[in-house]
C-alpha cells in the first residue's frame, strides 16, 4: 500500500457536463482509458465501473493521472461529485486495481508516412494540451485527404470541441502535412 494520502483536485472542463479530478497518482502509463458503457468499465476498470454505480455518471475516461466522469442530463452535480470524491479516495487509498488489461491501442490507422507524421504531431503536441482539459484525441484513419480522429473524455461533446478541432488541430495538422485537406471527429 502507498503511504502517501490521496489528493484529488476537482478542475472544472470547456464541458459543462463534464469534471476532471486530479490525482496524486498515476493511474494509466500512457494514454487514456475510455468508458462510455457501464459493461465495458466492468471488464476492464474496477475504479469505472464503481463509478458507473453513480445515478447520473455516463461516461469516464482515466488519464495518466486523472479521471473525468460526464454526467447526464438528468444528472444532479452534488451527487456526482460527492459520490466521485469518496469513490476515487477510498479505491486509491486501498491501491486497488484502476484499469486492467492492455486495452486498445491509442491510435488506429495504417502506418504510412502522412499517418505516422499525424500521430506523431497528436502524441507530441495535441494530446498532452487537450488531456489538461481532461479530454484525449486520438486517431483513427486517414483517407482522401480526410483525418479522422476520436475525441474521449471531456471532449466528447464539449461546445468548443468543433473549434478546437477546426481551428486549432485542423489548422496544425495542415501546417505540417499538405495532403490534409480536412480534419473531422468521429
């Protein structure tokens, strides 16, 4: 067991449906582990599936040192947050198991030079900026132009998420690969 106490920091997202509580551990190597069925964090998150337990919890994602949960609309914040605190200070207090298997792979696609340019600009400069908003993108495939990406967490269905994904990744996906003509979200 860990000496250290837990803390957790509670950070507001650009999602208004979303919260993002930060960890003094870690809790993935790598990555992001996405959960958007209560059946999928059974098998593969003790920590996500405690917190699909909670009325109104629809979503969580368990990043390298953080987990945000997305609450429905008929969701009420006091429960979930209380609900989320007490659940992620007692399973790390305990140093139980957060995620277990390998999961999926973080990025899909082929292994051309334009993917591999895209994933590398992704890993190395979207992906640690966007995990601070608790959210992860990763990719999916490129086709006639097209990138597609998959955005988790906080960024699913976040009202920023088309400009961020527009404006800013689009435009530096664009900068380093001409063939990019569009960036689009699956």
């Amino acid at each position: 067991m860990s000496t250290s106490p837990v803390f957790i920091n509670l950070e507001f997202t650009p999602n208004p449906n979303t919260l993002k509580y930060s960890v003094n551990r870690t809790l993935v190597d790598k990555g992001a582990r996405n959960f958007v069925r209560p059946q999928d964090a059974a098998q593969d998150s003790p920590l996500a599936a405690k917190l699909f337990d909670v009325p109104g919890i629809s979503g969580v994602m368990i990043g390298r040192d953080f987990v945000t949960v997305t609450k429905t609309e008929e969701g009420d914040w006091d429960v979930v947050h209380r609900s989320t605190s007490s659940i992620l200070e007692a399973h790390l207090s305990q140093d139980l198991p957060v995620v277990t298997g390998e999961g999926s792979a973080a990025h899909k696609g082929g292994s051309s030079e334009v993917e591999n340019k895209i994933r590398e600009i992704l890993d190395n400069e979207i992906r640690p900026a966007v995990a601070m908003d608790g959210g992860d993108i990763t990719f999916e495939k490129f086709e006639d132009g097209v990138v597609y990406l998959y955005l988790q967490g906080s960024c699913a269905g976040c009202p920023s998420s088309t400009a961020t994904l527009k404006m800013g990744i689009e435009k530096r996906l664009q900068e380093s690969i001409p063939e990019i003509r569009e960036v689009v979200s699956i």
